[in-house]
C-alpha cells in the first residue's frame, strides 16, 4: 500500500472519532438535531472508510 491509500482511512478514522465526540455533546446539551446528524454522517464515513480499504486490499 502506498502512504496515500493509508493516510486517508486514517484521517477518516479521525473524522469519524470528532464527529462522534460532537454528537455526544450535542446529545448532553439536548441538541438533538446536531447529535443525530453527526452520528448519521459518522456511520455514512464509516461505510466510505470500509469501502476503502477493501478497494485498497483488493489492488
């Protein structure tokens, strides 16, 4: 695997434990609108990331 085909899971993986941190803000400060947009976009990063390192595997 080249550095770029690992820098983006990784940075994705980043994304994905900020986007969670906020929804768990959102969450205690009764924003619920915030939280479940947030844990929507982790899982659709989390689906974009799996689907990345599978391609990557596969090559």
């Amino acid at each position: 695997m080249s550095t770029l085909t690992d820098g983006v899971p990784t940075l994705l993986a980043l994304v994905i434990v900020a986007l969670f941190g906020v929804a768990l803000w959102a969450m205690t400060t009764g924003r619920l609108d915030v939280a479940g947009l947030s844990f929507l976009s982790a899982s659709l990063l989390i689906y974009l990331r799996e689907r990345w390192v599978q391609r990557a595997a596969a090559d």
